[in-house]
C-alpha cells in the first residue's frame, strides 16, 4: 500500500499547483476551485502513505543492505519531520474552498498563498521520496547514504525502550508481591509430587483388580476340576441313599450296573 500510495502526494500537488497557477492566470473561479480540490486530496493523501510505510519500516530494513538501511533512515526521518506541511497545505485548501463561497474578496489571496506553499510543498514531497527511492533501487545511488541520525536511533531505539520498560514493570511486580510468588512456587512444588502419588495409587488399584480376577480364575479352575473328579467318582461307584441320608449308619454298597451284568453273563454260561 505504501508504494501504491506514495506517489499520490507528489503527483496530485503537482496537478493542483498546475491548475491553480492557471486558473489565478486566467481568473476563472470554477477553475480555482477544481485546482484546489486537487491540491487539498494531494496534501490529505501524505496521511496514509505516512501510516503504511510506518508499518512496513520493519520488515523492509530487514530485506535493504546497509546501504538501503541508511537511506531508509533518511527517508523516515525526512518523512517525520515534514508531513506536517501536507496537512497545512490540506487545510489551506479547504479554507481557500470555502472562501470562493463566503467571501469572494479574500478567495483570491487564499487562493495566491495555497498555490506559493503548494509549490514548496510540492519539491518537500520531492525531498522525502528522493531518500526513499535510494532504499531498494541500487541504479539510482550516485551518492554515498547520509550518516546517521538521531532521529533514526530514536526510532530503532522506541520498541527497545518499551520493551525494556515493560520487562522492568514486570520486575518491579516481581519485586512488590514477592510472598504470593512464594506462595504460588509451594503450591506447585507441592502439586508435582501428588501426581505421581495418583497415577501410582492408580496403578496399585488396577493391580489389585487384576489379582482379584486371577484368584477367581484360579477358584473357577478348581471348581472344574472338582466336578470332574466327581464325574469321575460317580462314573464307578454310586452311594446309597442310606449314607446321604443317615450320616452314622454305615454305607451299604450296592453293585454297579456292569457288575450285575457280568454276573449275569457268568451265570448263563454256568447253566447247561
């Protein structure tokens, strides 16, 4: 934005200025007033040029060589210095404007100092972006950069100078409170051992769960296995009702199925 808008100051003065001087030659009051509608946009223009190329002042010092870098310190501080006429020249305008409606005898002596401060406001304009120029186009260096300024170190050093004071503000707080600070350093040292403390109670407990299901595991296996024993067991020999019912009495026993079968078997072929 700032190399878009930069030459809108010059031009646009040079235009006014053009227009005005003819119009005073020739005394006609349209013209006049086209002439300084033009010079109030010019001057009223070097506002936003002066902003954008503020903000880029950073990041062009960095891609300039030192070459550039001097000159785009000349260019910022020609720039500071003399914005100010611009705005006069901007406000002259309009007074000059609305003199050729409220008072037309002092239109044309407004008119005559609008046009002698936006001649020297024009080669001002010139002087600020002869500097500027200088910062990235090597072709156009036919003289050593200038040394220098006070007014360029007192810009490098404005963002140091804020940062320093607020890096000692944020001391001095240091400094004032320093027992909640203390209070804060406790309570953190004493919150870091509490999470170990959770994550290893954590632990503990998922193990114990995992003992607890082991040892139910392990209680089902022997049930099992109990049952299969007694499969096993009811599988050759069944008890009497007599020892489920009658603890004391002495358990009677009784032949398996493929006992009396092999009798039977034994007692046909004794029987001729």
């Amino acid at each position: 934005m700032h190399v878009l808008l930069n030459p809108v100051p010059v031009y646009g003065l040079a235009m006014g200025f053009i227009a005005l001087l003819g119009a005073l030659v020739w005394r006609n009051r349209g013209a006049r007033i086209a002439a300084l509608a033009l010079i109030f946009l010019g001057g009223l223009s070097a506002w936003p040029v002066y902003q954008y190329g503020e903000a880029a002042y950073d990041r062009v010092k960095a891609m300039a060589d030192s070459a550039g870098d001097q000159w785009l310190d000349e260019h910022m501080r020609r720039g500071e210095q003399l914005i100010y006429v611009f705005y006069v020249v901007a406000a002259l305008s309009v007074i000059a404007i609305a003199a050729e409606f409220k008072s037309p005898r002092a239109a044309v002596p407004l008119a005559v100092a609008t046009v002698i401060l936006a001649g020297a406001n024009l080669g001002i304009g010139g002087y600020i972006a002869y500097a500027g120029g200088y910062v990235r186009h090597r072709e156009f260096r036919f003289e050593p950069p200038p040394p220098p300024t006070q007014v360029a170190e007192h810009h490098h050093g404005e963002k140091q100078h804020s940062a320093e004071e607020h890096q000692h503000g944020t001391e001095q707080k240091k400094a004032e409170s320093p027992h909640p600070q203390m209070e804060h350093a406790g309570h953190e040292q004493m919150q870091q051992p509490q999470q170990p403390e959770g994550e290893k109670a954590k632990t503990d407990e998922e193990q114990k769960r995992l003992e607890a299901s082991r040892l139910q595991l392990e209680a089902s296996r022997l049930q099992l296995e109990a049952s299969r024993k007694q499969l096993e067991v009811a599988g050759g020999a069944s008890p009497s009702p007599s020892a489920s019912g009658s603890p004391g009495a002495s358990p009677t026993p009784q032949p398996s199925p493929e006992q009396h079968k092999h009798d039977e078997h034994q007692h046909d072929e004794h029987t001729p």
